[in-house]
C-alpha cells in the first residue's frame, strides 16, 4: 500500500469517526430536548397546584390568616395562574414569600407537599437545562450548527426556599458559618 492509500485510508476512518459522533450527539440532542419538554410540564403542573392550594388556603382560612395575609396570598395565587407579562419566575417567588409567612399550624400538608414537589421538579428542569446547555456548548455542536436555530432552554430560577432542604448540611454542599 502505497503513503496515499494510507492517507486516504486515514482521512476515510476520521469521516467516519465525526459521523458516528455527530449521529450520536443529534440523537443525545433530540432526548434532552424531550426531557426539558417532559420536566418543564412536570415544573408547570406542580406550580400550578400550588398556586391553586394557596388560593383555596386564603378562601378557607381566611380568618386564621389574616385580611391582609389573606387578600396578598389570594393576589398573589391569582398572579402566579396568570403571571403578566410573561414573568413567571417573579410571580412565583412571591407567592413563595407569602407561604413562607403562613403559620405552621394554618398551612395544610398537602400545600407543604407541593411545595416539596415544586423544589424537586424545578431541580430535574434545571438539571435538564444544563445537560442541554453542556452538550450545545462544545466546540464540534457548535461548528457542526448540530442545534440548528432552536434558542438555548433556559433555567428557572424561584427562590422557594428548598435549597437548603433539599441539599442539606450532611451533602457537603453547605458550609458551616464562622
């Protein structure tokens, strides 16, 4: 076999070699796109219900809670049904405030389970997200335009106070103070 035969032979496998990754890293592409789909319904869902829960708290309990606790609470489950102008994330986290002002003896558990469930789906969806985002990001994705025009999913940021309990000291994450 002759230098260029050799070459060519080389040139052939290295071909192939960018084919198969490009093959697998679309397929990887199309299955993540589905999980951010999947865990972002999973998130609305969850959201949703705990907007519901905290809406039908300030009409049942009305008289434990406050008028004023009550009336935010019920304007604030309102707005995260139907955020304005699109901003979920700040309509979101106020409701979040309000629940975290609720006394423990007026709050349901099934209002503490949602949102229990929010915290987790919101940390599937994001964790989603960055395997998304990863793999869109390396240099041969973005030569190769493997994601063509689809916009990077983006993160959804609440501040619902389940970091701390969802994390814990005992995971290495949390750092004593002092």
């Amino acid at each position: 076999m002759t230098t260029a035969t050799w070459l060519l032979f080389a040139a052939g496998f290295l071909v192939a070699l960018v084919l198969l990754w490009t093959v697998w890293t679309l397929t990887r592409l199309r299955r993540l796109a589905g999980r951010v789909r999947r865990a972002r319904e999973v998130l609305d869902a969850g959201l949703l219900r705990r907007a519901e829960l905290g809406a039908a708290l300030a009409r049942e309990r009305a008289d434990d809670l406050g008028a004023d606790l009550a009336g935010a609470l019920a304007a604030a489950a309102a707005g995260a049904r139907a955020p304005s102008a699109g901003d979920r994330e700040a309509a979101e986290n106020a409701l979040g405030r309000l629940l975290r002002r609720v006394p423990a003896e007026v709050l349901p558990s099934e209002l503490e389970d949602a949102g229990m469930r929010v915290g987790l789906a919101r940390r599937f969806y994001n964790d989603a997200v960055r395997d998304t985002r990863t793999l869109r990001r390396g240099r041969l994705s973005r030569v190769l335009r493997l994601h063509g025009d689809r916009p990077l999913p983006r993160y959804f940021d609440i501040d619902d106070g389940l970091d701390a309990v969802l994390t814990g000291p005992g995971s290495g994450t949390a750092r004593p103070v002092g």
